[in-house]
C-alpha cells in the first residue's frame, strides 16, 4: 500500500504546482524539493516497486503534460518527469 500512498502524494503535488500559477524560479526549486523527497522515498522500497512506481507517475505525468492547455503546466510536468527519471533506482534480481 505504501506505493500506492507515494504515487498519490507525488502525482497531487505536482499537479497543484503545475495549476498554480508561480514564477519559473519557484516551481524548479519546488520539483527538485519534491524530486529529492521522492529519491528518498523510493529507496525505501523494494527495488521493482520503486521503479515501477517512477515510471508508472513518470508515464501519467508525461501524459498529462501532452494534453496541457497551458505552456506553465505543461513545463512544470515536464521538469518533474525529467528529475523523476534522473533518480537511480536499484535493479531488481531476477
């Protein structure tokens, strides 16, 4: 359950910095906080539910940023996807 809890609180508060409307110098220093938090979270869990945790609110948030109406919040979902996939997580043995 702990993933799922990670991904919601990620997912919500990327998308309320990319609708509020606050300068480019705020949001980046916003998504690399967030980034870092979720580096820290992530090794908390096990190797394949980390990564499948990033990438699966990585996807959505890719996603959402291709349907964005505004330059804003396509910018910020963006920047949080490139931090997100700038976070090693361990592979998984196999």
């Amino acid at each position: 359950m702990r993933g799922l809890q990670l991904y919601a609180r990620y997912r919500s508060a990327i998308r309320n910095l990319a609708e509020s409307p606050t300068s480019r110098e705020h949001w980046q220093k916003e998504i690399q906080t967030l980034v870092r938090q979720a580096a820290t979270d992530l090794a908390t869990l096990e190797p394949q539910s980390a990564q499948q945790l990033r990438d699966e609110l990585c996807g959505q948030l890719e996603q959402e940023a291709l349907r964005a109406t505004t330059p804003h919040r396509s910018a910020v979902l963006l920047a949080a996807v490139n931090g997100l996939e700038s976070i090693s997580v361990p592979v998984a043995n196999r």
